[in-house]
C-alpha cells in the first residue's frame, strides 16, 4: 500500500456546505440552515483510499458531491492537484472535472434504464470528446472487460443485469476517462454479501492496475476497514477522528468512534466485546448542538464539552481528534 | 441457552412448507419443503441472500400470502398445537397480532402516515383484547415506556413523520407486543437503521424477549446481527434450508459449502485480509432452478453427483443438519 509521504491528491480545507431553508410564499426569507458539513478538513494523497464513514445524515455524501463540484461549497477550498477547484472558470473546472469520477450506491437508479450498457459507458467520452467513434467503441469492450463483464453485453440494457453487475458498469463508466480519483459513495451497500466482496475485490485490483485514488464512503466500517489506507470518522457534519486505519481501529480514542466500532455485530461467536449503547438519535443538523456535538450522546460529556468546540488535534502522527480528553 | 428449552417444547413447527407464485414466466417455487422449529422463549434467525425465500417463509407462517399469484401448496404450520394452514381468514385474524405478530423491515412505510401511532397500537390493543379505550391508551402508554420513549404520553399523539426512524421502529415492536405474543417474527428489524441505533434496537429486543418470554423468528441477511442475537441460525439458500445449527456450531464450524462462503466474504473486524474471498456467480433464477444440488454451479467442491442428485438435509451431529453430500456424519463436523 501506498507511503504516507505521497502528494496529495485532494486537500480540502475549512470547507462548509449549509442547505439554506427558506420560507415565505413570495418572499422567500431564509430562515435557517442545514449545516450539511462543517469546517471539513483532510486531504487524501496520491494512490491511496481514504474511507469516510458515519451514520445517515452526518454529511458525508455532501463531502463528495461538493469535492466533485455537483453541490457547491458554502466556503472553504478544495484543492485538486495544484488547483482550488472552488476558484475556477466553469471551462477549467470542467476539464478537471475528467480526473475526477464518482461511483454511486443504487446501481438501480444511477443506470439510465433506456440507454443500452454501451452508451451508458460511451457517454463520459462524448461529454469531453475523447477519440473517435471506433475508438470509444474499442474503449467500451476493453473496460467492459477490464471490470469482469463480457463485451458482448454492450448491447444489453440494465434492466437485464443483476445489482452486482450493474454496479460494475457504473465502475467501468467511472474509469471510461482514466480518472485520478473516483470517489466512491456506498459502493457495495445495495449488493448482497456475496456479491459484495466481488465488487469490492474489483475496485481493489483496479486501483493496483490504474493507480487509482479512492475516497470511499460508507456507513459499513468492516467493508471500510478492509479497503481504506486511512479513515475519517464524521458526526454531524463534523470530521471527529481521522487516522491510519490500523490505528484507528486498534486505539479510537473519540467516544462516538468507539461507541461506532462497539455496536458493529461480529459475525463470530467469540467472546463479546462490551458495547457501548449511545442514548438517543442523532440531533438535527439544522439545530446542531452547541459545543461538541456529540456532546449529547457522550457518556464522558463535562460542562466544558456544552459550551466549547474542541478542535482537531493531533495526538500522534497522523491520527487527529476533535475531543478536549485529548487537548 | 435454550437449547434444553427447545427440546422439551417447540412453540412452532414448521413442516414442509411450500409456496409458489404464479407468473408471467411459469411457476416458481420462493419456498421448498422448508422445515424447522422454533422452541419456547428461543430466537432461531433464518439467514440468506435476498430473493432466497426467507421473507416469504415468514410471509406463510403468518398467512399473508397475496393469493392470487401465490398460494401455499403444501405444508403444516403448528403453533402452539395449532394448524395455521387449516384456519379459516377470521380465524387468522384473531391470531395474527395477538398471539403471533411480525415487526417489518421498513419502519417508514409500514406504519399509516394519517393516524397517530397512539391512534394505531390503541387499534390493534381493542382489536384483540376486551377493554375500553381509556384502558387500550393507559396500556399504549405502557408499551412505549417499555421500548424506551422518552415521554410517552406525548408522544402517542405524533404522527409517524414526527419520529426518527429507530423511534419508528420502537413504536412498531410496542405495536406488535402490545397483546403479548407467543411468537414475534422480525423481518430485518434493523437492516433500514444505523449501526448505532441498530445496536439500541437489538439490545430492546433481547431485553423484551427475557422479560415476556416469547419465542423469536429473526429474519436477516446480516450475519452479525444474528451470531449475536439468535440461538440457533438456519441459513437458506434458493428456497431451501442448507445448514442448521446453534449459533454457536454455526459460527465456529460451518459445513455447508455457501454458509463457509457467506462467513469468508465479509470483512471482519477482528482480523486482516488482503482478498476477499468471494462465492462465484450469482444467485439462481427461480424459474430455471439447477437440477441436483441448487448451489452446485457456484460450489467449488461440486462433483458429479451433486449436479444430478439432490441432496437431503441430514443430521451430521446432534442438533446440526446440513444439505451437502460432501457433509460427514462426524462430532468434529465438515468435510474439511
């Protein structure tokens, strides 16, 4: 796997996406925000993956639409290669856009059902007008078999192939324009067990052959564990812990990490590890609590925690808490 | 902990359960002489991939079938000494919810967006029981206090949109329990659930199951959820039973081919690997069901025989039976 001292491929910084909610029948007032992600910051370096994981409505699907520009970002910055993404002509952003794709989870909803597997594949290349007609074509049947399906289904549509299979024409038209990042939001989530291992194995191999650089973005922290390099825990719209993944899952020092890692069911029937059960729901992100904002479901919470934001700090190399034990 | 239990009484037997569907195609068989049985306070979890029948098991065993397409061709459910199959449909309706009652997997659609929850588990209290409404909404009050929501009074009046989706899924297992069931069938209770809210969730149920003491039908694909939760785990595979045992044997022994498959394709937690292994190709058509053994086209130990003959689910230790010709009848079990 790949050294910590790579460049970076993505830096973002301070970065903030608030939904704003506005009321009024003509004159629309905005009346409050969805504080969707919050003073993000982390980068992801070259030929790495980075895993993203949290619980539904923490933001982290935000984190990856804004990166790819199809949200834009309240503030802060992206940096890709070299380039503020956030600061580009709408011409340059599109042209950086092609080194940057994105897998998503519902391989039902994200394949347009009329459009045969070929032009589904082909579009990314008409979009950006790489080669021509009998080079996209060649280029369809080498991707189709590059992610383990026969060229000879370039016809087909998607209603004929199963979840695991539509996944990896959704994978075969991420790679169509030989991305450096593919950011990958729930991937395997929809899939079976055994159809996930699968797609996960592929999206494995693919980044030993392409060199490619993964943000992956799940909920499921076994499946995160077996494919991240490092890991980023988000609350809220918060990133709270981020590390090597090692560390992360041999010594999580913020509470909801370990309170995260405790509820996981083991498949095994080995000795029980103690769970920790969180209290409560995840508080709404229109009204995030004050302080940390976890601070309402954490076992270890003082007054300190209700009135003040910790902030991310590192406590040892590379593995970063937001959480005053640890300040 | 219940396996003495289990021996000594089963709340539910499940015989040879068959269900088919009519379609456009021809017929197809979701469920095939499916056995099993399911002891006094005991939790079996049914496992499998989606489309293996394990819904429509649970589907029968309740006799919401939608007749026609389907129709139940075979079988016996016996609860409580009871032919379910044999009861007329006003019968089924006095048991269904009262002594036997189902929790679904989708906490947002399966409660009615225009009643109040109060309004909805007060409806199913007076349905079954002979008490007066101020008595079915003190009850109502005391069910929501027993799955852990906060004020209980005021929440009876919310509307269904009003509540989280763990608090939903409270509100559903207050709702099922509210007539003291014999028998709960939870359909993937919390595969729409965050792992935290999932883990409140699973604790709740395990609480309530030592506090009524009904038996439990968990019904998922997560095989975490059930190496903690069940006693015993049946795992099905294209309409049928290919492994039985208790969790533990399950988990630290696997026989069947596809149970050792399913356990090898997930990544652990608690331990590192560089591949996963995987089960080659896909699920079978249910229409176009392999001759002999059903799983022999994606098993990496099938031998001629198993492509021509089906096999029979044996006994291969006490307790474990499993349907694989390659299984030995031996105490350590496993063909490896």
């Amino acid at each position: 796997m790949p050294a910590s001292s790579n460049a970076a491929v993505v830096e973002v910084k301070h970065l903030t996406k608030h939904f704003p909610i506005k009321k009024g029948l003509f004159i629309r007032k905005q009346t409050g925000a969805v504080r969707a992600v919050d003073d993000v910051e982390f980068e992801i370096r070259d030929g790495e993956t980075l895993g993203l994981v949290g619980e539904s409505g923490c933001g982290k699907t935000t984190v990856g639409r804004v990166i790819l520009g199809l949200e834009s970002p309240t503030s802060g910055s992206i940096m890709f290669r070299g380039d503020d993404l956030t600061k580009q002509s709408p011409a340059k952003l599109r042209a950086l856009r092609r080194d940057m794709q994105i897998v998503f989870q519902d391989p039902y909803g994200s394949l347009n059902p009329r459009m045969t597997v070929e032009s589904i594949v082909m579009e990314p290349m008409e979009i950006h007008g790489v080669g021509s007609a009998s080079e996209r074509k060649a280029r369809v049947a080498e991707l189709l078999e590059k992610v383990g399906l026969d060229p000879d289904y370039r016809k087909r549509y998607p209603n004929e192939f199963s979840g695991g299979q539509r996944q990896r024409i959704g994978i075969a038209r991420a790679l169509a324009l030989n991305p450096k990042l593919i950011i990958c939001d729930e991937p395997v989530s929809a899939l079976d067990v055994s159809v996930q291992s699968q797609v996960v194995n592929l999206l494995q191999d693919l980044q030993h052959e392409l060199g490619l650089t993964y943000l992956f973005i799940s909920h499921d922290l076994s499946v995160v564990k077996h494919i991240s390099d490092r890991v980023a825990v988000m609350y809220l719209g918060k990133i709270v812990e981020i590390a090597p993944k090692s560390e992360l899952y041999a010594n999580p020092l913020h509470c909801y990490t370990q309170a995260l890692l405790s509820a996981i069911p083991l498949a095994s029937t080995g000795p029980r590890r103690k769970r920790i059960i969180l209290q409560g729901d995840v508080p709404s992100p229109l009204n995030p609590p004050s302080g940390c904002r976890f601070h309402t479901r954490c076992p270890n919470a003082q007054s300190r925690c209700r009135s003040e934001e910790p902030a991310p700090t590192e406590v040892s190399p590379g593995h970063i808490v937001a959480c005053h034990r640890y300040c | 902990m219940n396996q003495s239990a289990h021996e000594q009484r089963a709340l539910l037997e499940v015989e040879n359960l068959t269900t088919c569907f009519d379609t456009e195609d021809g017929l197809v068989t979701p469920v095939d002489s499916v056995s099993f049985s399911i002891g006094l306070g005991e939790t079996l979890g049914l496992v499998g991939e989606s489309g293996c029948g394990k819904s429509v098991t649970s589907l029968s065993i309740m006799r919401l079938i939608p007749t026609p397409p389907g129709r139940i061709a075979s079988g016996r459910v016996i609860l409580d000494g009871e032919d379910l199959l044999k009861k007329s449909v006003h019968e089924m309706d006095e048991i269904r919810g009262c002594k036997a009652s189902m929790i679904f997997q989708e906490p947002m659609t399966s409660l009615n967006p225009v009643f109040t929850v109060g309004n909805q588990i007060i409806e199913t209290i007076m349905r079954h029981q002979k008490v007066n409404k101020v008595d079915a909404r003190a009850r109502a009050v005391e069910m929501l206090k027993l799955v852990g929501i906060p004020s209980a009074e005021s929440r009876l009046d919310d509307y269904p949109h009003q509540l989280s989706g763990g608090m939903r899924q409270r509100v559903m297992i207050a709702m099922s329990l509210s007539c003291n069931p014999k028998l709960l069938i939870a359909d993937e209770p919390t595969t729409a659930l965050d792992v935290t809210i999932q883990a409140q969730i699973l604790e709740l149920l395990e609480s309530l199951q030592e506090q009524l003491g009904m038996s439990v039908l968990l019904i998922t694909h997560a095989l975490g959820v059930v190496a903690e939760v069940a006693d015993r785990v049946a795992v099905m595979y294209a309409g049928q039973i290919v492994e039985e045992a208790d969790t533990e044997s399950l988990f630290s022994s696997p026989v069947h081919p596809y149970t050792l498959g399913l356990l090898q394709s997930i990544p652990k937690l608690d331990e590192e690997r560089d591949r996963l292994q995987t089960i080659e190709g896909v699920v079978p058509n249910p229409l176009k069901m392999p001759a002999g053994c059903r799983f022999h086209p994606r098993c990496a130990h099938a031998q001629e025989r198993c492509k021509v003959e089906a096999p029979a689910l044996r006994a291969i230790a006490d307790g474990h039976n499993v349907r694989c010709w390659l299984a030995n009848p031996s105490p350590s079990g496993g063909e490896r």
